[in-house]
C-alpha cells in the first residue's frame, strides 16, 4: 500500500470515527434531559419505538449505507461515484416504499 493511499485509509477511519464520538457525545447530553421531560413509561415507549425502527433501518438500508462510505473513496472517476450515489440512494428508497405499501395494505386487513 503507498504512503498516500495509507493517509487516505487513515483520514476516512478517522472522519467516520469522529462521527460516532459526536454521536456519543449527543446522546450522554440529550439523555438527561428527555430523561427529566419525558414520563419514564414514555420513555420507555419511545425506547421501543426506536429499537423497532433500527432494526427495520438495518433492513431497508441493506447496508448500502457502509458500502457507500466505503467505496466512495476508491475510485475518482466522478461516474464511478455518481452510480454509487445512484444505486445506494436509490435502492433504499425503493424497498422503503414497498415496505410502506405493505404495512399499508396489511393494516387494512
């Protein structure tokens, strides 16, 4: 691996480490505080809710998220990007409107 190929591979692990510092750093603030507004079974209520939609985003996304990040900075042939961008924001909204039209159409039975 080249020495700049290297820097490369380093700045992004930090840019997306930094990303979930920040992360951490929001939740230790704002739980507190939704802690002290909210009604504990609420709380809990919305805990719920929460897990239920993480692991639905987990589905949806098909981890196109990662790949993204992943496979952005490999290639600089904007083309290459702008069908990486296509595919993994495209293909998420697709399976999240079926998904939708689903939970649609079995609430009505």
């Amino acid at each position: 691996m080249s020495e700049n190929n290297e820097s490369k591979v380093v700045n992004h692990i930090f840019n997306v480490g930094l990303g979930t510092v920040v992360n951490i750093i929001l939740g230790l603030i704002t739980t507190p505080l939704i802690t002290r507004i909210a009604d504990p079974s609420e709380y809990g209520q919305l805990s719920v809710f929460n897990a239920y939609a993480d692991i639905m985003l987990a589905f949806l996304y098909l981890g196109l998220d990662r790949s993204l990040m992943r496979f952005f900075y490999d290639d600089e042939d904007i083309k290459s990007k702008r069908s990486l961008l296509k595919i993994c924001f495209l293909l998420p909204i697709v399976t999240t409107v079926i998904a939708m039209g689903a939970f649609v159409l079995l609430s009505y039975f």
